[in-house]
C-alpha cells in the first residue's frame, strides 16, 4: 500500500511540475492508472487514494475485476485495440470512454449497439502518430475524414484524441508524436466539425509524460510506474487479440 501512495505522489508532482514548467494549470492534466495485469486489490488501493480514473487494455480483464471494484466509486476507461466480437462486455461492465477508435467499422458496429442498448459513449480517435505497422490507429493522413465519419454516428460522443507514440528511451524522440496529435488537434478545431470536441489529448506515458504535457496532453496514461513492473511485453498489452498462450 505505502508504494502505490508514495508511487502515485511522485507521480502527481511530476505532472505537476510539468504543468508549471510549461505555464498549463495542474488541474487541466488528469493521470489515467492503466491498470492492466494489476489485481483487483491493488487497484482499489490507489483509488482509496482518491484517483478515480482507471483504464483496461483487454475485456476479460475488465470482466475479472469488475465486481471488487464496484466498492469504490471510479471511472473506467477502454485504451486497448478493441475487436467488434468485444463490444457488448465493453458495454456491460461500464465503460465510459473508448480511447482507442480507430476505424469506422468498429465505429459502426460500436452504435449499432449503443442504439439497441439506448446509450451513449465517449470517444477518443487513436492516431498512429509514431507511423509503425505494429502500432494500432488510423494513419494521420486519415484521422480527419475518420473524424468526419463517427461524428454522423450519434450515439458517439468524440472528446478528442489518443495516441501511443513512438516506444523509445529517449523522451525527445516522441515529442514528434506528440506534437503531431497536437497539430491534428487543432486543425480539427479550426474545422469546427458539428458534434467533435476536442478537449482532450491523451498521451505520454511515465517514461516521457514531461514533454506530453509540454505539447499539450490532458490524460497521462501510468501503470508500470504505480504498480510495478509486468509479466509481458507491450505487444500483449495493447492488442486484444493477443492471449497468453499466443
């Protein structure tokens, strides 16, 4: 327990040192607790804390935890690559907001659903700022028309965008990521698309989250730097499809 509070203290005055350092407000940057492979107990740890934000990578393991962290009052988050045979358990263990939409077909299949159910979700647009085939998100060239096509989807409530960013260990090398969601925020502002807000940026991660705050991040995703280290490598995480025995 000590470690997740120390853990999630030095966390919270990096980001707020960044926020200064960059002339932003602290209370505009939110840190998501990506809380993949992480028990249900330790999870609960950091929201007793007062975190209330919390994100998934895989539906089972979204379905595993569920029920022990109904006892504390949080929000959760999708930011794992999502497959259209997942929607329905997305939807039925509360997901507020899919950070990871990346084509129009998900898209589809996403409000088809949410219009039988009589609902309504968030979304962010995962951009493959970083131009890697093994990265998920639609290519940037392509983000405004996708931007376009799920706006006309009503039941879609689009907050903004997400990306990944290049896997690097020297933060300077994703600043261009980075900054390229910016630039592709800000022309889709200049766009002023009915039914688009664009207040949210989520990206950077422990390793980096200075220069993302400084290109203009409001969501830091940190999981490794709060709960420790993990069994699998980052392919596992981010693509539902993976199992542990692939």
């Amino acid at each position: 327990m000590e470690n997740i509070i120390q853990n999630i203290c030095v966390i919270k005055d990096r980001i707020h040192k960044a926020c200064i350092k960059s002339g932003r407000c602290p209370h505009d940057v939110k840190l998501l607790l990506a809380t993949k492979t992480v028990p249900a107990e330790r999870i609960l740890m950091a929201l007793r804390t007062g975190e209330t934000l919390i994100a998934e990578n895989k539906v089972q393991e979204l379905k595993e935890k569920y029920d022990t962290l109904t006892a504390v009052p949080h929000i959760n988050h999708f930011i794992g690559h999502l497959q259209s045979n997942k929607i329905k358990e997305v939807l039925k263990y509360e997901v507020s907001c899919l950070q990871s939409l990346d084509r129009l077909e998900l898209a589809e299949k996403l409000h088809q659903r949410l219009l039988f159910e009589g609902k309504t979700m968030e979304v962010l647009i995962q951009v493959n700022t970083s131009n890697e085939d093994s990265k998920f998100g639609v290519h940037p060239d392509d983000a405004i028309t996708l931007v376009r096509e799920v706006a006309k989807l009503g039941t879609l409530k689009i907050k903004g965008l997400m990306t990944i960013g290049l896997l690097s260990a020297d933060p300077e090398h994703v600043k261009p990521c980075f900054r390229l969601l910016k630039s592709i925020q800000q022309r889709l502002i200049d766009l002023d698309i009915p039914e688009v807000e664009m207040e949210e940026l989520s990206m950077g991660m422990s390793g980096d989250l200075e220069i993302a705050i400084e290109e203009g991040a409001t969501i830091i995703r940190v999981g490794t730097a709060i709960f420790g280290e993990r069994m699998y490598p980052d392919s596992y995480y981010w693509d539902e499809s993976i199992t542990v025995n692939a």
